[in-house]
C-alpha cells in the first residue's frame, strides 16, 4: 500500500458501516473531483470484511486514500476517529452512500482560501436513487433542498437559522479543522442529528459562512430504504435531546436562550398537540436517561401551558409563509 499524502489541502471522512455495496461509486466521485490535493479517510466501523473487500482497490492505486477500522459505536464515533488522524485544513464529510459534484471540492476551496474570514462554505444538496444515479433532484419523496440553499452571514446568525431548520446536509459544508478544533468533534451519545448538533455547538465560533452558488457544487444524497435519513420518527425523537443541550443560559447570550426556549417548546406542543405521544416519550427518554436533562426538561414543562397560546400564533404566521 502506497504512503498516504502529505499535508493535503483537505481531508474527507467516510464513516463505512456495512455499505461496501455503495462505496466503490462514493469513492469513484471522489477521484472524479476537478480539486485533487485531498485525502480522504474511510473509517470501518464495525470492520465489515465487505467493505473492506470495497475500497481494497482504492487503496491499493491511489495514495490519497487512508482506511482505519473502529468498533461499531455509531456514526458520531466513527467520524471522530477520522476527525483525530486528519491533516487537511479544511474537512469534508461524506457518507459511504452519497457522492460530491464535480466541482464541490475546487469550487468550495477557491472561496476558503480568497476569504479567510470565511470559515465554512456550502452548496445546494440534491438527491438521487440507486435506480437513477446521475438523475438528480431537488426533491424525493421525505427528503428537499426546501429551505436549506442561499443563506449567508456570521456564525451569530447561523444559529438561529439552525434552530429553525437544519440547512446542511452532512456532506454540504466544507469547515475549516480549526473551527472543529474550537468547538469540539460529533458528540458520540446521539446516533442521529449528530450532525445538526455539530452544527449548532459550531456556530459561535464560525466568523463567517457563505453559500456557493457555483454549478456543480451540490452535495449528492442518495435515497434507499436503508438509509438513517429516512428514519423520520426516530430523527424526531432526537430533537428535543438536541435542543435541551443548546439551552446554556449562562454562558448563551439572552436572545439564543430565548430562541433556544421557544423551539424546545414548539417541539413539546407538536408532539402533545398533534397525538405524537409515542415519539414524545422517546424524546423523553433522550432527555431525562441519555443526557440527564430532568432539571431542565421540568422547567420546559413548568412553561408549556404559558407557551401554548404563543404556539398557535406562530401556527398561523407558518402557514402563511
């Protein structure tokens, strides 16, 4: 095996649970890339011999590709791994299922390096199927760019902008190493929304972050049944848990505690109000056994009743949005 790339431009982490079927073509859209000075880290979690059998060739013809195994705790975990032996100065994540356009990488560097007060970049994010590989959409199914493109700004209104909505995908930004170096790696107790998380905690120390809207630059989803995206339900019953570990009014300044408030609130009123009792109670089970958060879930609770009038104002502004 060749020796792996010195300082390369930017490191892209692959965690691989049992997707060897999909990684030959994720890895392939890798070499495809019009940027080349780029590593990218595939992280066996769970050390699958098929997927190990998937990148072997890889491996073995380009140097830029480094492979590691890990025990299989989770996507969190794995990237972390990825996260700790990377060398670029700029990181990419990527999915073993989905893929990069053409020009993510070259495009997305160009804006890194001609504006350093810029410390993450990202593009539109469109989908597509195994059936249709290289027919991409805006839209499938459960899954939309709605609302996730054109935003632009400091790291101060990142975050509630991410309170809202989720706007990147996990393959959509790339980051400077030194703003995840700041803020921290992917908390490994949340096996979904990991990355929503990550982002949010980000948020106050990215200076500044801009949307690319080069062609050819989208973050490539792929839609399969197996898919964590796809999991609705259990994305739901994270939410809260995420929320609740936003809510730092100590250290947050007044107004993203107030913000932080009102989406906790939101997300219980959805829940009791809309008879999703039964993701109510895995949200509870988040909050109060996986990240001791009874002290705090009790004050949501104590205002939920103030909160409900306010709930079925902001029903009405939505849906006239």
């Amino acid at each position: 095996m060749a020796e792996p790339r010195i300082n390369p431009v930017v490191t892209i982490i692959i965690p691989c649970y049992n997707y060897g079927s999909f990684l030959p073509e994720t890895c392939k859209s890798l070499i495809d890339q019009s940027y080349s000075d780029w590593e990218c880290i595939l992280v066996n979690n769970g050390a699958f011999r098929d997927t190990k059998s998937a990148v072997d060739s890889f491996l073995k013809s380009d140097n830029r590709f480094r492979y590691f195994e890990a025990e299989n705790t989770g996507p969190s975990a794995a990237r972390n791994v990825g996260l700790k032996v990377a060398t670029g100065k700029y990181i990419q994540f990527l999915d073993a299922d989905d893929r990069l356009a053409h020009d993510k990488l070259k495009e997305h560097v160009s804006v890194l390096d001609a504006e350093p007060e810029i410390d993450l970049v990202y593009g539109a994010v469109k989908y597509f199927t195994s059936d249709f590989p290289e027919e991409t959409r805006k839209q499938i199914m459960d899954l939309s760019d709605a609302g996730k493109n054109g935003h632009d700004g400091t790291g101060k209104s990142l975050y509630p902008i991410l309170l809202r909505k989720n706007i990147f995908v996990i393959n959509s930004p790339l980051i400077r190493k030194s703003v995840l170096d700041k803020s921290g790696f992917f908390d490994e107790n949340l096996k979904q929304l990991e990355d929503w998380e990550l982002w949010l905690r980000m948020a106050p120390f990215i200076r500044n972050f801009k949307y690319c809207k080069v062609e050819k630059t989208s973050a490539l989803v792929r839609y399969h049944e197996g898919s964590l995206s796809r999991d609705a339900s259990g994305m739901r019953s994270h939410y809260l848990a995420v929320l609740l570990m936003q809510f730092k009014p100590l250290t947050n300044s007044l107004l993203d505690s107030l913000y932080t408030i009102v989406r906790m609130e939101e997300e219980l009123c959805n829940a009791l109000l809309n008879k999703k009792r039964r993701v109510l109670f895995r949200m509870l089970d988040h909050l109060i056994v996986k990240r001791n958060g009874f002290l705090k879930y009790l004050f949501f609770c104590i205002l939920l009743p103030f909160f409900i009038p306010v709930y079925l104002v902001l029903r009405i502004y939505r849906s006239f949005q």
